[in-house]
C-alpha cells in the first residue's frame, strides 16, 4: 500500500491511525475466519479469508484491503476484542 495513503488514513469512527496487519496478525484473524468465529462491527460473520488488511494503532479495529483499496467503512470494520488468540499490542 502506498505509504502516502496510509499516512493520511484513519478509523473512521474513532480517527485513530491505521497501520498493515502483519503476517502473524494476519494468520491469527484467519484462523478465527476459518474457525467461524468473526463477525465484523455491524454483527455480520466473516466468512472468507483476508489477504490484506489494515488494523488501528489503539489494536481496536481491523479494516480489510480488497484489490489495494481500503475499506473503511465503520460497519465493516471487525473488533479485535472477539479474537481470543490475536497478539496483543505491541
């Protein structure tokens, strides 16, 4: 993702910056996918792996990336709080 891109991105509900999941944040949110226990902020289940995604420095909310293109709409957005075995902040 372009670094200008990500400099000017924030959660949208709380303005908190975002940065890129990393690969053992990412293989944690994916094993929860496939275990079925993902629901993203609007309660709808998560059910299909994520290649990319960006996450809130607060490790409060994960914002998937489809094809370079962040969503961040507040009702996609997915809790880390439901994610038993997610590293903790850094």
């Amino acid at each position: 993702m372009d670094k200008r891109l990500l400099d000017i991105l924030c959660c949208p509900v709380s303005k908190t910056p975002v940065r890129p999941l990393n690969k053992h944040e990412l293989e944690a949110l994916n094993g929860a996918i496939a275990a079925g226990k993902v629901d993203s902020v609007a309660g709808m289940p998560v059910r299909e792996k994520i290649s990319e995604a960006l996450i809130t420095t607060d490790h409060k909310v994960i914002y998937r990336v489809e094809d370079g293109i962040p969503v961040m709409l507040p009702e996609e957005g997915i809790g880390t709080a439901q994610l038993t075995d997610f590293p903790a902040a850094a």
